[in-house]
C-alpha cells in the first residue's frame, strides 16, 4: 500500500524557521517527482514547490510567493522530501500536503496533511 | 501562468441527481487536465487524469471530458458519499493550478 506521511508542522513565529518532512512507503519514491502543496483555512489548493528525479537532475521549482524563503529537498536513500521553510509569514498558516507526481503530471498519490500555523 | 476556473462554485443536489461541474483553462492545455474530490479534513483524491481517464478504483459514475479550454465532470447518479468539494488541476506546465472548487451539497 503506498503511503505518503507528512511531519514537522506545529506553531511558529512569524520570521522563524521550520522544516517538514514527506515519508513515503510502498513505491519506488526515487521514481517519482514529489511536490508540496497547501491549503489555507477554508481556501483551495495552492501548489508550492516539486522537486524532480534524480534522471532529470534533482531541481525543484517554488511558487513566487515561497520562492527564495523556501527550500525542496530529497533523500531517495531514505525515501523522504524535506521543505525547509524559512522567514515564515502569517500567510504561509495552511495545511501543508505532499503529493506523488504522476507521469504526465496528475497527483496519484497524497500525504494527510499537516498543519503549520505562523502566529505571534 | 495558466488560471483555472470552475462553475459553479457551488451547487446543491439530491441523491441520484446527474451532476456537471465546468472548468476552464486561461489557455489551450490539450487534455492536461485533472480531477479531484476533497473531503473536510482529508487529502485530495483523484478521480479522473488526462481529462477523460478514470483513475483505478474510482466509480464509474465519474466521467471526464474536453479538450483545449473547456472540461467537464460529470457525476451521473450522485451518491452519499460524493457529497464533496472537487478542483480541476492543470498538468500543462508549471505552476499546475487548481481551479477554486465547487463544493457539492445537499
């Protein structure tokens, strides 16, 4: 069963730093394209950031409104994505969900989400 | 970047009802388009890839179609368990966008 684990969310203040990590189980991970996306209270689906395979070079590509604040990394050997998140503002509070990339870019595959809330 | 809308943005329905929810791309994304259904408090999931291709283990209900701008999921005897809100995603090129969603109730 393929199984997709968010951790790392909580409370934070605004211009610190925090880092979440995607677990995943039952598939090949190095095979897939992961991506995070979020969810604010009560809003849509907001993509933030994917990080590609390692056969086509490992780069990650951000929302405008995270680039240069935050970080996408991966651990096939471990089969966990990690996203640093740093400067954190108070409309970066959302939900936070990994996902699987599929081949032609569909979301087979998703984490439960975990909450990041950005409050003084 | 490609922007995504949907209609309705909501809509209320009865059991057994045929539901059609639209979405429109800003710019042609051939049939690069997705479909999910979200539940409160849960992950998306999803229900039809390639705009007509429904994905393994969804109902056969569910049906996608269109090409180019404009899409279409149909529901075609809605179910309990489908009362939802689904998003359309385009998967032509970064940013893949959702669209706001409809959020389907009683």
């Amino acid at each position: 069963e393929v199984q997709l684990v968010e951790s790392g969310g909580g409370l934070v203040e605004p211009g610190r730093s925090l880092r979440l990590s995607c677990t995943g189980s039952g598939f090949t991970f190095g095979n897939y394209a992961m991506s995070w996306f979020r969810q604010a209270p009560g809003k849509g689906l907001e993509w933030v950031s994917h990080i590609r395979i390692k056969t086509y070079g490992g780069t990650a590509d951000y929302a405008a409104s995270v680039k240069g604040r935050f970080s996408l990394s991966r651990d096939d050997s471990r089969s966990i994505a990690y996203l640093q998140m740093n400067n954190l503002r108070t409309e970066d509070t959302a939900v936070y969900f990994c996902a699987a990339r599929g081949s032609s870019g569909w979301y087979p595959y998703w984490g439960q989400g975990t909450l990041v809330t950005v409050s003084s | 970047d490609i922007q995504m809308t949907q209609s309705p943005s909501s809509l209320s329905a009865s059991v057994g009802d045929r539901v059609t929810i639209t979405c429109r791309a800003s710019q042609s994304i051939s049939t690069y388009l997705n479909w999910y259904q979200q539940k409160p408090g849960k992950a998306p999931n999803l229900l039809i890839y390639a705009a007509s291709t429904l994905q393994s283990g969804v109902p056969s209900r569910f049906s996608g179609s269109g090409s180019g701008t404009d899409f279409t999921l149909t529901i075609s005897s809605l179910q309990p368990e489908d009362f939802a809100t689904y998003y359309c995603q385009q998967s032509y090129n970064t940013p893949p966008n959702f669209g706001p969603g409809t959020k389907v109730d009683i």
